[in-house]
C-alpha cells in the first residue's frame, strides 16, 4: 500500500503538472486542499476493529482526534464544462467509441488523451493499477472474524458490553449506541460508550486475538500474490523518485 507521504507527493506533482498543462490550454485551476496527516494509513490500523485507545475513548468518544469541532476545508469552486474537459478529457457516446475531433478541442487547442491529469499521470507512469492491496486487505478484516476464535471473542465482547448495561453485537455498531457520535463533537453518553467498548476490548483481549487471525491470512494472501505485489511496490517507488523530481 501507498503511505501518506508517498500518495500526498504523487497527488501534488500530478497536480503540478496538470496545472502546467491546463495553463497552456488557457485556464488557472488551483490546487486541490490538501489536509496532511502523519496518521493516515489506507488500511486504518487505529480504527481497524473499532476505537482501541482508552485515552481517546475517554476524550473523543467515536470521533477521529484531530477533526473534532473542526472547520471544515475550504470548498473549492466548480469547474466549467470547459475546464473539466480540459482536465479530464473528453468522454465518449458509447463503450469503445472515440471521441471525435471536436469534443477533443478546448480553446482551439487539442486536449491531451485524458485531459491534463491523463497527461500527468502518463509523465509519471502513474496510470497503473493500485488495488490489489487494499482489496486484499477488504477481503482479510471479514475473513477473519469468521474464523472460530474471533467469532468466540467477539461473543466475549458482546457479553461485556451487556454487563454494562449495552447489547451490541460488534464494535462496529458500538457507536450507534451514542447518536451523538454522527455529530461534530462528543457526548458524555458516547464517550461512556467508547470507554466502556475500550475496556471490553481490553478484557476480552479481542484486538490481539483479531489481529492475529487477520495477519495468518493476510500472510497466506502475501505468499498467493507475491510476485504481484512486489511488482506494485517497484513500479510505486518509481512513481514516488519521479514526483520528488517534479515537485523539487
């Protein structure tokens, strides 16, 4: 999987050079807000099995530290028609159709194949296929809560939650026990559900239980499709050295 820093640079030298291309074709688009977080990780390894942090338990309740009662990014203003095709490019009456020549002209200028972000993607060899290891890892998280020890442990947990006055049955629907958990900041009743899901974790041991469950999968699925995701991980790397470039 890509990391923060190395999907943030690509975004930013994409968007360097697509600003370059649309400049030449008459238009000045700004760069998209960009909200760096040193936390990100695509498979969400603090939240993975629900909150797990006593300590954010008892100050955020459900909510993600660092956005609550946090203004919003600024919203950027829609394109025209015309800048989105410069950008994009020109879509297509029918499956396997090509555009005509008109439909590929913005300005009296030709569009690139893919418009200006095709281009930059194209300048980087960025126009690969990044899935594999985020539908790997989708397909691990259900996987191993069916396996027999994660099942008894989530019953545990299920258990816990009941001794304290809460009948849940995952701590994926923990937080719907606190409606304020959909608001913009923490209620004490979600925050005393979070705490309480927090300790039942902890009692349980069912994060450690979990993840050991999904990791022997996940394991099998690194050994089933190794030459795959080695050949993503160079081919990212590549893509990474060449934005460096751009953006430096």
């Amino acid at each position: 999987m890509e990391n923060y820093p190395e999907r943030h640079a690509v975004s930013q030298a994409k968007w360097h050079l697509a600003q370059d291309c649309m400049a030449r074709l008459g238009f000045t688009v700004a760069m998209p807000v960009s909200i760096p977080s040193t936390a990100y990780d695509e498979a969400d390894m603090a939240r993975r099995y629900g909150v797990m942090d006593p300590a954010q338990a008892r100050t955020y309740g459900y909510h993600v530290p660092g956005i609550v009662n946090g203004a919003p990014p600024p919203s950027q203003a829609p394109m025209s028609a015309a800048e989105q095709l410069a950008l994009t490019g020109p879509g297509v009456s029918r499956p396997g159709a090509a555009p005509s020549a008109a439909a590929r002209q913005v300005n009296g200028k030709a569009t690139p194949a893919g418009g200006c972000m095709g281009q930059a993607m194209a300048q980087l060899h960025a126009d690969f296929d990044t899935s594999l290891p985020g539908m790997l890892d989708m397909e691990s998280l259900p996987r191993a809560q069916a396996e027999p020890q994660v099942q008894a442990v989530l019953k545990a947990w299920s258990s816990c939650m009941a001794g304290k006055g809460y009948s849940v049955n995952s701590p994926f629907n923990a937080n719907s026990l606190a409606p304020s958990s959909s608001g913009p900041s923490p209620s004490a009743q979600e925050i005393q559900v979070a705490t309480a899901d927090v300790g039942c974790k902890a009692k349980t041991n069912l994060v450690k239980v979990w993840f050991d469950a999904e990791a022997a999968i996940q394991q099998q699925q690194i050994e089933q499709n190794n030459l795959a995701l080695e050949r993503l991980r160079k081919n990212i790397t590549a893509v990474v050295k060449a934005a460096a470039s751009v953006s430096g």
